[in-house]
C-alpha cells in the first residue's frame, strides 16, 4: 500500500455530490433558464393558432405583419436563452473538472502506488471527461426539458381535453419505453465497459513485455487471449446496441404515429365543431414539442448509462484513496532512519513480506541491504522511503512517523533509484531538475557528482535532449545514470539505490562507486540494495534479509566475517554445501 494510509483524513463520502453542489448555481441557473425557454416555445403553436383563427379569417396582412415581429423577437430571445443556458452548462462542466481534476489524477497515482504498479490505469481519468462531457451534451439538456411536459399538456387541455388525454397517454408510453430501455441495457453496458477496461490493462501489460513475447513466439497467443477480452466486450456492447436501438425505433416511429394521428384527431374535432381549424395544426406542433425531450432521453440513454458508470466508478476510487491531509511541517531531515518491528504484506489476504523487521541507520552512514531474490530487499527499502505503509510497526525519520512528513516538501530531502528506471517524457535536465525550475548550475553539478556530465555533452543536444517514450532513444545503463543523477539533485539528505548498477558497465560501476563515496563524505545517509559484492566496500554496514527477517546486521567487516564463518561451517569436505543455513544470530560491532 502507498504510504498514504496513515497520513489520510477519514473518508468523506460523497465528493463526486460536493463538487456537483458547488456548480448547483450554475444548474439551478439553467434550470431557469429552460423554464423561460419552454414557455417561449409555446410562441409557434400559438402563432400558427393566430395565423389560421385570426389573419386568414380577417383577411389582416397588418395583422400577420404584427404576429410575424411578435414571433420572430420571441425567437431572438429564446435563442439568447439556449445560448446562455449552453454557456452555463459548459462553465459548470469546466468548474467540475477543476475542482476534481487533481484530485482524481492523485487518486490514480496513489492506486498505482499502492499496488506497485500492477493496477495503474489512467481510466478513472477518462471517467471525469465522460463525466465532463456529459454535462454539455444533448441528454443533459432534455433533462432540462422533461420536467416541463406538463406545462405542454396542460395547454393541450386548455385545446380539448381529448388533446391533453391523448398527449398523457403517449408520454406515458414513452416514459415507459425510457424505463425499459434502461432495464434491458445496464447490465450488459456495465459487463461491456468492465470488460474493456479489463483488455486494455491486458494490452498494457504485454506492451511493456513486447520483446520477450516476440522472441519468444508468444504473441499468437497473447492475440488470442486478447481476442477472447474483445469478444466478450464486443459481445456485450452488440446486446446493449440491439436492445437500445429496437427502443429507440420504436419510440421515433411512436413519436411520429402520433404527430400524424393528432392532426386526425384534430380534423375529427374541428369537423365536430369543438375546436377551431388553426387548433389543429397548434395542436399537433405543440404535442410533438411536449414528446421530444423523451425521444432525446431515449436516444442519449446510452450516454446515461455510461455517465452513470463513470459516476460509479469515480465514487468508489475517491472513497478507496480517500484525499490527503497537510501535515504540519518539519525541520529539514538529517537522514536518522529506524523500522521498529516492521510487518508488511502485499495486501490483507496476503502472507507478509517484511515479517517483523527492525532496523536503524544512523544519519550520514550507508548501509547495504543484501540478500537472495525474493526476501524483500526491495519491498524493504520502499518501506524505508514511505511507499508502503506497515500492517504493524512504524517508520521513523529523525524519531518522527514518517506519515507525519509531508511527502511533497520530503519528496526534496530523498533521493531514490528504483529497480526498474524509467525516465519521464522532457529533456534529460528535466529529468535530472525533477520537472521543477531547471535551475543549470545545480543539474550539471548533480551530473558531475553522478559522473554522467561528459556522457551528457556527448549528445548532440546535451542537455536539452528531449527523451519520450520512456526514453527508449537512450541505453539502459545511460537511463540509469541519469536517474542516479535525478536522485543527487538538490544534494539530498538521504540516498535510497535499489541495485543501481544492475545496466552499468565497467566504467559506470566506478563512476558509482566515486559518488557513494562523494555521498558519505557530504554526510548523506545512503541506503543500498545490491547483490554485487564490490558496492559493499562502500557500505558501513550491512543488513542480511532471509525469509522477510534480519537474518544479520552490523558492520561490514563483521558480517563479512560471520558470513565467512558461518559458510565454511555449512561446507562439508568436498565443498560442497552440506544442508540448509540454520538461523543466524545479529551481529553487532
């Protein structure tokens, strides 16, 4: 888990709610606004009304003349109203986006974080422009609309109640349609968009292993795995399409049935005499005016379906990584790092990989971690630097928790070589700058303390090298000589190497043993994982992880000498090891 456990604030339910409370102006504005709007659409019906009752029968070209300026500046208004409603809308969607926006781009990285990577997808981020979106989109707008049906029937009464009986019975019908249309398509939306989000985490696995599934013959296999993902999602999406476009149909086909029929509705009444000739084109109009918010409901429910998908999986992110807290701000970090009985697991169902570790380092010295593959070197170190939180025990720098620091004013004090180094997207001084003020003096003295500064002049833009995708333009010992350099800038308090020289030839080796001497000497605490024996020349002392326990731990030259003992004790005549190692006791000198 992140090291964000600790230095949390209690989950707050409801952010995605607090953030659409704090455009409601916004909402309530364009609300308003479509009441306005709805009620000047009632201007068409009734001209056409006017035209057929009053000018025809009159003979009033006057008249018609007045009718035509009425309508038309009614028109101009209520086309300024959209416009403005419009520009609220879009306002409120940028407002949401801002004020959620770090937050969920946070949230993705502390997810990633927590999981070393393994969940690390930037969806919930297309989730809030889905969102976003959909808050400028045409459904949003007939939501708008919808609630003011009745005005429409009301009016539909006020012609003939067979008019306003015959409006209710269709918007009934279509409301029902716009219910079952939701019914039929969720699920199989929810298992389409899941199993999308599933096959593009797949492919994102596998591309960052393209090279070893193309020499190894695997990627007709991988294909197929993925085609299977495809399918399924394929599969899903095609019965939701079916299902939605069938409704649909047939609420554009009702809709218009229904236009048509009202004219014979209409002609059927005026032949009665109980309504007049312009009442049943009027009537006609305004009953498909009163429908087409439901008919925009049912062919944007896709949208719907996806916004609320999007809603959903928003919600459960920022309540998993609930929003971080400021702690109070500490002195400047000497470097005193202790663990105090250290239990870390992967996650809860998981068997621990730290089981119970203790371990100090001293300010200003450097202590390698050793030990075989699998014993948690790695996970140790992490935990060091606070990117696991402990199921039991604490971290401690300088006697403080280190979830009381706060990370982005420590982030100065650390520096830190993973494993597996990636450079960003931005020039080799931006990377070394940390994506901060590129500050000249301080990137080439941290290159020259990383002894990588004459590499970097070798390129034919030095410095501004610009490097993308990963930096694949560079070699992976070049890659890790920059980011050796990264870690010095800003002459940090304390180094943290994971196998720093695991890509470095030779040359580079030196080169790395010059700067962790240069690091002790400037009085940094330097923290080492390696399997190579040379690196520990370096080192004051020494931590033997076995099993996720300190099997060992002292100084260098005495756990040298247990190591030797304890090996030439295990060895039988013929050199060969003669069974398992028995627990080893700590060493300390």
């Amino acid at each position: 888990m992140a090291a964000s456990g600790n230095d949390r604030s209690h989950p707050q339910d409801g952010e995605l709610r607090r953030a659409s409370a704090a455009c409601g102006s916004a909402f309530r504005h364009a609300g308003a606004f479509s009441l306005v709007v709805n009620v000047l659409l009632l201007a068409p019906s009734l001209y056409m009304l006017a035209v057929y009752d009053r000018v025809l029968a009159a003979g009033s070209a006057d008249t018609l003349l007045m009718l035509t300026l009425i309508v038309a500046y009614v028109f101009a208004i209520m086309g300024g109203l959209e416009w403005a409603r419009g520009r609220l809308l879009v306002a409120a969607s940028q407002r949401f986006e801002h004020l959620l926006g770090s937050r969920v781009f946070q949230a993705v990285f502390e997810r990633a974080l927590a999981s070393d990577g393994r969940v690390a997808s930037a969806r919930p981020l297309d989730d809030l422009r889905e969102l976003r979106q959909f808050l400028t989109g045409q459904a949003l707008f007939a939501c708008f609309d919808a609630p003011w049906l009745p005005i429409y029937l009301a009016v539909l009464f006020l012609f003939h109640p067979w008019f306003g009986l015959a409006g209710t019975a269709c918007a009934v019908i279509l409301v029902a349609a716009a219910l079952a249309n939701e019914a039929m398509t969720r699920r199989d939306l929810a298992a389409a968009n899941r199993e999308a989000l599933e096959a593009a985490q797949y492919t994102q696995r596998n591309l960052r292993n393209a090279e070893a599934i193309a020499v190894m013959g695997m990627l007709p296999r991988v294909e197929e795995r993925w085609g299977r993902r495809q399918q399924a999602m394929l599969a899903a999406q095609t019965r939701a399409s079916a299902r939605a476009g069938a409704v649909a149909a047939f609420v554009k086909t009702f809709r218009m049935l229904v236009q048509s029929l009202a004219l014979g509705l209409g002609a059927w009444l005026a032949l009665r005499r109980e309504i007049s000739p312009g009442m049943v084109i009027a009537g006609s109009i305004l009953l498909g005016r009163a429908l087409a918010p439901i008919d925009l409901l049912v062919a944007g429910w896709r949208g719907f379906g996806a916004a609320r998908e999007a809603w959903r999986r928003l919600d459960e992110l920022l309540a998993a990584v609930p929003a971080a807290r400021t702690p109070m701000p500490l002195p400047a970090p000497a470097g005193h790092l202790a663990l105090e009985d250290v239990v870390v697991a992967p996650d809860e169902a998981g068997p621990p990989i730290l089981k119970g570790v203790s371990l100090e380092i001293a300010a200003g010295t450097c202590c390698a971690i050793i030990g075989a593959s699998g014993a948690g070197k790695s996970t140790l170190l992490r935990t060091l630097l606070g990117l696991h939180v402990p199921a039991r025990g604490s971290v401690r720098l300088d006697g403080a928790d280190l979830a009381t620091w706060d990370r982005a004013a420590l982030g100065d004090h650390l520096g830190y070589v993973p494993q597996d180094v990636e450079l960003l997207d931005g020039t080799i001084a931006e990377n070394i700058a940390r994506f901060g003020t590129v500050d000249a003096d301080r990137v080439v003295a941290a290159a020259q303390a990383a002894g990588v500064h004459d590499l970097i002049l070798r390129f034919p833009r030095g410095y501004d090298t610009p490097l993308v995708a990963g930096a694949t333009n560079l070699s992976a010992g070049q890659q890790q000589r920059i980011a050796i350099a990264r870690a010095l800038y800003g002459e940090p308090a304390i180094l943290a190497l994971d196998e720093p020289n695991s890509n470095l030839d030779d040359a580079g080796e030196q080169a790395l043993m010059a700067t962790l001497l240069k690091s002790k000497r400037a009085g940094r605490t330097v923290v080492l994982v390696t399997h190579r024996p040379q690196l520990l020349n370096v080192a004051d002392r020494i931590a033997v992880l076995a099993d996720g326990r300190i099997a060992l731990e002292g100084t260098r030259e005495a756990v040298r000498a247990a190591l030797t003992e304890r090996m030439a004790q295990l060895r039988g005549g013929n050199g060969r090891l003669a069974g398992a190692p028995a627990p080893v006791e700590k060493v300390r000198a």
